[in-house]
C-alpha cells in the first residue's frame, strides 16, 4: 500500500495567477487578515528574499508595487479554488480524504514503480490543464514519508511534479538532503533546538536511539521517527478534521457597541454552520470569545469566553446564530474597544442517532430548519457568498461596516469571478 500526498504548489498565490495570467513570471505576495504580513509567497518572491511573516509596511519599504505584487487575502477564492481541485482527485482515488486547504491524502494499492509514477505525473498534468492549478504529488509507504516526497516534487523540476520514494535507498537519501526543521512532525521550533544538539539533519534524527526520542520529546516526535525509518504508524482517522469549527477575525477597527459586535458573532456562527453542514455533522455547543486590544496599553483591557449549550445538537444556521448571539450577550461589558472576536462549535458528530430534549425537540420545526439551510445554502453557491443571509447578519446604519467583508482591512484583494456573478470575467 502507498500513500500519496497531493499538495498545491503555493496555494495562495497560485489561485490569484489562475486568472492574472499576466502574474507568470513576477514575484508575488498575499497578505495575512488586515493586510498584516506576508503569509504566502511564489517561488520569484522568495528569491528576492521576502520572508514569511514579514510585515507588510517592512515589505513595502524593502520593494516597491513593480518588483512585489501583494494581494490581500480572498479566502472565498481560495477555498472555492481548492474545492474543485479536491473534487477531482476524489474522482481518480481509490481512497481520498482532505487533510488541509490545499492538501489531500489518497491510499493506493500496491503497484510497480512506473505504474505509480505514470498515476501522479497524470493527476498533476490534469488538475492543471482543468483548473489552471499547479498541482506536486509524493509518494511512500507511510505518510511522513510522502510529506517529504512531495517536498522534492515541489522543488526539483526533474520529478515532473511526482516524486516515489519506495526503496530504502531512497528513503535513506531522501532523509539525508532533508533538514530535520523541515520534518513534517517536527517544525522549526523543534528542529532548531534539535540542530544545537547535533541533530541537523533527518537521518540524523533516526540514528537516535529511540529511548533519547523518547525522553528529549514527545509522542508524536516519536511516531515521526518511527515513520522516517519505514514504519506505517499513523493512522488515518488521526487526519480528519478536529472535532471544532472555528471563525474568528480581528477588527480592522475597534468595536465599541454591541449591536455591531452582535452582528460580527452572527456572521462568524453562520460560517460556522455552513461548514458543519458541510461535512454533514451538527454540534451541541457554541463558544463565543471576545477581546480588546493587547497592544493599546493607554486603553482598558478585557477579555472572555463561554460556552453555549444547546438544548438539542445541530446545524442549523438560525440555532447556532441564535446561541452564539444569546453567548455575547453574557460576556460583553460596555466601556471596552473590542479588536477581535470569535465562535467556536464545538461537541460535534454525525446527525444519526442523537439524544434530543425530550421537551424542547420539535421535528417538524427541525425538518423546516433543514430544508431553509438547503435553499440558502444552493442560493448562495449560485450567487455568490452571502447573497441571502439571516436578519441578524446584516449591519446596521450606525456600523462601520456594510456587509461582513468589511470587518477586516483588504486594500488589495482580488475578485471573486468562480462565485460571484458581478466579478465574472468579461472578454471584449
């Protein structure tokens, strides 16, 4: 049995390039929330020496709008972007389950080398042609060892975006050329305080006995050097999804009223509630937290969370929106500039076989509440994000905001032609 990690090639970047042809070539950047730092870069910016995380205001200083082009974050292109990539490699894997925005794990069975290879140069070739997408593919016998594989793929022209490692020899190789930081498991935290005591790279790391893994880290650390030395250790329900949603955003601006901060929490629970239904799961507890700014010494500071507890599990925008408001009202306290805030859904599971309230559970209220979530939910996928909301999600006249794009600073983000119908591109 082989794993096969497939991972889009600077995700971010490569999505705004999907329809700025013109971008081939340039080095360019997309900002984290509020325009804050650099959280993706293409293989130009890179070689210019723009760092991940670097600020956006030290990266203007360092390069002018010719020789970086930053983007503010678009996650409804993103992630609309990355589902049609996912949608197709669902379609060509014997076993495929998502493991991050831009990431998927698929199972194949054993085959010969070439038969392998041939499979991921294919994928790669097909996503591309289909989606406009770059797409790398790595391939071992377990999953740390495909994250590494993938990492040549990505960087190593020679591979034709597939690289297997499935013998020892490459194995032994491919842990060699790899800096242990660079270990999926491992991170540059870890691998730094690793490197001071002569473990620079990951055969390095193997050739520890597993007692020193043991008692210098973790358990996790230690399934990581169990799988770089050929074991199959993690096991795949450990890549769903965690068992919480969460949507949270700073403020471009401070937050003082509540009808305002109220209309945020209904935004952020209703996000949350479309991607339970997503994954065809409902929850039995709404979190809400809230805070000030940490950084303004010269103004009061507070901070809080609490937990909502419904009185039966689900996923139905309306229950969860009204919790989370019903949540804020408990915490918030006047006097304050809120800066952030979020929700939280948590106690989540599948929709079969739950224990309801045996008086407050009305199931044809439950079945109306199903069918509305599926009628706005197929309105919004067809006209765009947010074309019909709940009352409760619409800002007032006295708020700063207009809609729920306004919540953050995005002075350079891109339009949205996949899924909303005023930015389709025209030709003339």
């Amino acid at each position: 049995m082989y794993y096969a990690i497939c991972d889009c090639d600077n995700c971010f970047v490569s999505c705004e390039r999907v329809f700025r042809p013109d971008l081939e070539g340039k080095a360019v950047v997309v900002l984290s929330n509020n325009d804050g730092c650099v959280v993706a870069r293409s293989r130009e910016a890179k070689a210019l020496g723009v760092k991940m995380g670097i600020p956006f205001y030290q990266l203007r200083q360092r390069f002018d709008e010719r020789q970086v082009i930053a983007f503010s974050s678009n996650h409804e292109l993103y992630t609309d972007m990355t589902a049609r990539v996912m949608s197709l490699i669902r379609k060509v894997s014997p076993s495929f389950f998502r493991y991050s925005i831009d990431e998927a794990f698929c199972v194949l069975p054993d085959m010969p080398y070439d038969e392998i290879k041939a499979w991921g140069e294919r994928l790669s070739a097909w996503i591309g042609r289909a989606t406009g997408m770059p797409l790398s593919v790595g391939i071992a016998r377990n999953k740390t060892m495909a994250k590494l594989a993938v990492h040549f793929a990505k960087n190593y022209p020679g591979y034709r975006h597939c690289c297997v490692i499935d013998t020892d020899e490459k194995r032994m190789k491919a842990l060699a050329l790899t800096d242990v930081g660079d270990v999926w498991g491992i991170g540059r935290r870890i691998g730094a305080r690793l490197s001071r005591q002569g473990v620079v790279s990951a055969l390095d790391f193997i050739s520890r006995p597993v007692d020193w893994i043991k008692n210098q880290l973790n358990v996790t650390a230690e399934r990581t050097w169990r799988e770089l030395r050929g074991e199959d250790c993690i096991p795949d329900e450990e890549m769903v999804p965690k068992k919480s949603i969460t949507r949270s955003r700073s403020f471009a601006t401070m937050v003082s009223d509540l009808p305002t901060l109220r209309t945020h929490i209904a935004n952020f629970a209703a996000k949350c509630a479309e991607r339970l239904r997503r994954q065809n799961s409902v929850a039995s507890i709404v979190g809400v937290f809230i805070v000030t700014n940490r950084n303004r010494e010269d103004l009061p500071q507070y901070g809080q969370m609490i937990d909502y507890h419904l009185a039966n599990p689900s996923s139905s925008t309306i229950d969860i929106v009204e919790g989370a408001t019903k949540a804020l009202d408990h915490i918030f306290r006047e006097g304050y500039a809120y800066k952030k805030a979020g929700v939280i859904l948590m106690g989540i599971s599948g929709g079969e076989g739950l224990q309801h309230d045996l008086f407050e559970y009305d199931p044809e209220k439950a079945e109306r509440r199903r069918r509305l979530d599926e009628t706005l939910d197929r309105i919004n996928r067809v006209r765009g994000n947010a074309a019909v909301t709940l009352g409760a999600q619409i800002y007032g006249e006295s708020s700063p905001c207009k809609s729920s794009a306004d919540i953050m600073r995005h002075e350079h983000r891109s339009s949205c032609p996949t899924t909303r119908w005023g930015d389709i591109i025209s030709l003339h």
